[in-house]
C-alpha cells in the first residue's frame, strides 16, 4: 500500500459540508459571516505525550480531543480539522484503529477531517483544528476580572494518577488504576460547555499542564492574582488511595484533565450553576481572582485553616 492508498482508505470520507475536502493542494471551507476562526494545533510525540505503544484507537481520540478541548476554551465550535501524521512503518491494524478512534470522536462533535499530511518518520500526530465564533466574543486568558470567581468543570488528577501508576511512582488498584487509565486515555472535551460560556466567562482555558501552572498564564495575561481554597478543589475520587502529598500533586498540577477552567463574575454563579446540571457538567467554584501584587506569588493555594500552602511542584513544563 502507497501513501495515497493509506490516505484514501483511512483518511478520507465524505465532507459535504466543506467547500473542498481530501485530495486537491488545499481544502476550501467557507466562514460563517460576523464570525471569527479560532485556528489552533497540538503536536504529540511518542515517548513524550503518549507511551509509544499506546492503543492506538485510544490515541486517535486523545488527538483530536486535546484540540476539540482548545475550541472549548476558546467558546469556539469546532468546524474541522487537519492531521499530520509521521509512521515509522506501514502497519494498517493500527492505521484501522487510530482512524476509527478520531473519526468516532469527529463524528460525535461533528467535525470533518479536511486535509492532512502524511509521512514516514518517528510516531507523531499532529493535529490542527478550527472553530468559528461570533465576532468578538472569544473566551480569552486575558480577561479575568479582579473579584471573579474561578470555576473548574469536573474532579481532577485522575490523569495524573494513571500517569503515576504507569511510570512506577505509585502502585494503584487494578480497578482504579484501569478508570485512571480512561481519564488519561479519552478526555472528555467540554465542547458545548465552552460556548455556553461566551457572555457568562470572563476568562477561560483548558487545563492540559496542571490547574496551577494554567492559571498562571490567565493571571499573566490578564495580570491578576488567583487565590485557590484547596477545600474546594474537586479530587477525582480515584485518588482515594494515595496519600495527601500526591492527591496535591495530582489535582493541582496534574495535567491531561482536559476540564476546563474559567473566570466569572460571582454575580452569574446561578446561571452557571444552571448551565452545568442542564450539561450534566458538575461545575465547580474553586477560588477567586484578587489584584496582582509584585510581592506575591501569581497563583495561591490556601488549606484549611485560610494558611498559605507550600507547595513544592508546579505545571508541567516539556523542556523540563
Ligand atoms: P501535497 O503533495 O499537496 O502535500 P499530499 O500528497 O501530501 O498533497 O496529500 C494529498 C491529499 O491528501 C491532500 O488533499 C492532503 O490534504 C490529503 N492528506 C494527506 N495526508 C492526510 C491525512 N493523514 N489525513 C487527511 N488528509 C490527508
Ligand atoms: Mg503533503
């Protein structure tokens, strides 16, 4: 099989919705008037972003999904998608499943792959996506408020646990550690949730690097400070288990959670509420954006006792 086989087998179906799909030097895709595109891409690398015998259905959901979760962020809906792919070898039962794990997630969210690339080389995937959003309206990082409330939109740290179980560090239960294994595997985009949020967020992005180091840039960007009740923070209850160090580690600076988390003013806490039972989305407010002080640290945990925790771990950072 040639490279133009493998992409007419498993890279290429019908995309009426697009101006021009697979197969010419470029695609042609029309945008809605007053809207804006939100273009973004994330490369994975095996070794560094998966493990390099990760399934591979599992692996073409986790693709598109951590690219569908930056449209979240954004308040844009998902319009399309490119993929560039590097194989070391022809292998079609992994072609078969990874296309069958993207195209099942595409599916759902009804987004069409409308190009791509594709060579022989080390693993990667890289995949660029699109969305659309009204003029205007796009949910930055920079536009936390001071006295807006931080939300996140689920428990976290199950990813970091799977992660933790997998790279010896921490020996879960079988049963934990296979429902772990899922939150790492197939992150739930919050697609509809992002755009419920145009108007109701202030600001808002995916926490794919951990809570902390990702409020951290909305603070940068929007130069405030973030307070965070630790209380609050919701725990994936897989954590259970491990002891009180590691269920820090991995609910604040565990990444691959791929909830989202956003800033609003505490006078829409009610319509927020509202909008996660109607999405079936728990919705939780974790602490408060406060006025940045050069003295202080960017981003704060507080315990119980309203004491500032020392906290010896940060973001993940890839050069690291
Ligand atoms: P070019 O030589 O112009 O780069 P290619 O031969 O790389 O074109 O690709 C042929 C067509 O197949 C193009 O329309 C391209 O977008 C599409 N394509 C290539 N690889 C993929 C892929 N992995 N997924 C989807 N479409 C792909
Ligand atoms: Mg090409």
């Amino acid at each position: 099989m040639n490279e133009f086989d493998l992409i007419a087998k498993y890279f290429t179906r019908p995309t009426p919705d697009v101006d021009l799909g697979v197969g010419d030097d470029a695609a042609l895709i029309s945008v809605s008037a007053g809207h804006q595109l939100a273009i973004s891409v994330d490369m994975l690398v095996a070794g560094r972003h998966f493990f390099a015998d990760a399934d591979p259905e599992r692996l073409g959901h986790k693709c598109l999904a951590v690219n569908l979760s930056d449209m979240a962020a954004m308040g844009a809906k998902p319009t399309w998608f490119t993929l560039s792919l590097a194989l070391p070898e022809m292998n079609e039962p992994w072609l078969a499943a990874f296309s069958r794990g993207m195209f099942a997630l595409a599916d759902q969210f009804g987004v069409p792959l409308i190009g791509g690339d594709t060579t022989r080389g080390p693993l990667s995937i890289s995949i660029q996506i699109a969305g659309e959003v009204p003029k205007g309206a796009a949910l930055l990082r920079s536009g936390a408020l001071v006295g807006d409330d931080i939300w996140v939109s689920g428990p976290l740290g199950a990813a970091a646990a799977a992660v933790m179980h997998r790279t010896g560090r921490v020996e879960l239960p079988a049963a934990i550690a296979l429902r772990c294994d899922l939150r790492l595997d197939l992150p739930t985009p919050r697609v509809a949730l992002g755009q419920a949020l145009r108007g109701l967020a202030n600001s808002a992005m995916d926490i794919s690097d951990g809570l902390l180091g990702d409020l951290a840039h909305i603070c940068e960007q929007s130069q405030v400070m973030a307070i965070i009740d630790f209380n609050k923070v919701p725990q994936a209850i897989e954590l259970n288990s491990l002891n009180s160090i590691l269920v820090a580690e991995a609910s604040l600076a565990g990444g691959d959670d791929y909830e989202l988390c956003f800033t609003a003013s505490p006078a829409n806490r009610a319509e927020i509420e509202t909008l996660g039972s109607a999405l079936s989305t728990p919705l939780f407010r974790v602490g408060s954006i406060a006025t940045f002080d050069a003295n202080q640290p960017m981003v704060q945990v507080i315990d119980t006792q309203g004491q500032r925790m020392n906290l010896a771990f940060s973001g993940f950072d890839h050069f690291k």
